[in-house]
C-alpha cells in the first residue's frame, strides 16, 4: 500500500473495528475529478452483506469529516473474497502453502507476473516455488499479489 492508502486505512480503523471487523486491505485510485476507494474488511467467520453496509454508511461518514478525500469518490466496501489481494507481510506468511499470483513493479530475471507456491516470508521477501525453481521476490516490488482459490 502507498502513503495515501496507509493514511486512509489508520483513520478508517477505529471505525471498522466498532463493528467487528478489520480493515483487510485499502486501495486508492485517482483518475481525472473522480477518484475510488476501495475497503476490504474481514472478520471470523466472514463477512456479509450487512457488514459491509453498515461499514461503508460508517466509513463515508469519517470520510467526508476527516476530507482525507478532497475530490469527488466512488467507495466500494467488501469482503476479500476467496482470491483476496495480499496487502501486507503478514497476510502472506498465513497464506504460506497458497498458490499465488504475483505481479511487480519492476521486472525480475525478465518476468513481471509469477504464479506459483508461496513456500515463505522472511526478511521483508516472499519465497515462490513455481515447478523446480524457487524465487525470492523483495516486498517492495510486489505490485499485487493475490490468492489463486483451489475449488474441488
């Protein structure tokens, strides 16, 4: 997450957390006069329609009071979904075991997309095990990373 994103989600997280759940991620894109902001939110046992309702009428609230945002957005809260983005550290390494799909910022041994094994995070990189080749990728050039759900 950038600067933006990581000041959003401090602010936001008192207000989540009144309602039992957990900011599991922010992304922030602005574009032209209208921006948009999406909260991913988690709980135990998941998270439903209504949370993500009451969230969303909390979040625009501290929003608005706070003018974090001072162009016009479009806010979209939901659940991280079965495919859900991996934002930080310690989301990868409860991921470990995961088939993952990584994308970079800057290209590494000419490749920026990866699917493979997440095998470990240590020392702010992730380990991807993609057939026989292990790969150490640095946090920072992570530009997403995102679990490929297994069905069946």
């Amino acid at each position: 997450m950038n600067q933006t994103e990581q000041r959003i989600e401090g602010v936001l997280e008192p207000a989540v957390a009144a309602f039992g759940c957990a900011i599991w991620g922010v992304e922030y894109q602005s574009a032209g006069k209208r921006a948009r902001l999406r909260v991913y939110i988690d709980k135990p046992g998941g998270v439903s329609i209504g949370d993500c309702e009451r969230v969303s009428r909390e979040v625009g609230d501290v929003l608005d009071l706070e003018g974090l945002i001072e162009q016009s957005y479009d806010l979209e809260v939901s659940s991280p979904g079965f495919n859900r983005i991996l934002f930080k550290a310690e989301q990868c390494a409860s991921n470990v075991g995961e088939t993952v799909e990584v994308r970079l910022n800057f290209p590494f041994e000419g490749r920026r997309r990866f699917v493979g094994l997440l095998s470990g995070v240590a020392d702010a990189q992730i380990l991807l095990r993609i057939e026989d080749a292990e790969y150490l990728l640095p946090l920072e050039n992570v530009q997403r990373a995102r679990v490929i759900p297994r069905f069946g």
